[in-house]
C-alpha cells in the first residue's frame, strides 16, 4: 500500500524528508505524478519500520506544528 500526503507547503514537504532520511527512513519523496509524500508500506515491510515511521511523523507534527 501507498500512503500519500501533502505538508501546508513544498518547504516543510522538502524538511521532512530530509529530516527523515537522516533518520534512515528513506524513499518518502513523493510520486513524480502527485509531489508531496509517499509512504510504500507493504505485507512484507517490518512492523518496526511503520512504527520508526510514526514516531518521526509525530515528533516532526510537534517540532513544526
């Protein structure tokens, strides 16, 4: 499955995911199509890559509100 989300603006788009790919979480760029962000979170990926996901999600909501 593919999760695909927008931030309020590019700017805060382009810091999440460089936020996020220091933190090892990589391919989070959007699809060339849509832009924004894309999660691809499949049967096989490790639970403990959705929950590193999730807790980056909701530390990068808090720091950037």
């Amino acid at each position: 499955m593919n999760i695909s989300f927008n931030l309020p603006t590019a700017e805060l788009e382009a810091q999440f995911i460089a936020e996020a790919t220091a933190q090892g979480l990589d391919g989070l760029k959007g699809h060339r199509s849509i832009g924004g962000c894309r999660a691809s979170i499949y049967n096989a990926f490790p639970m403990e890559g959705v929950d590193k996901l999730v807790q980056f999600m909701d530390e990068f909501a808090k720091a950037n509100g």
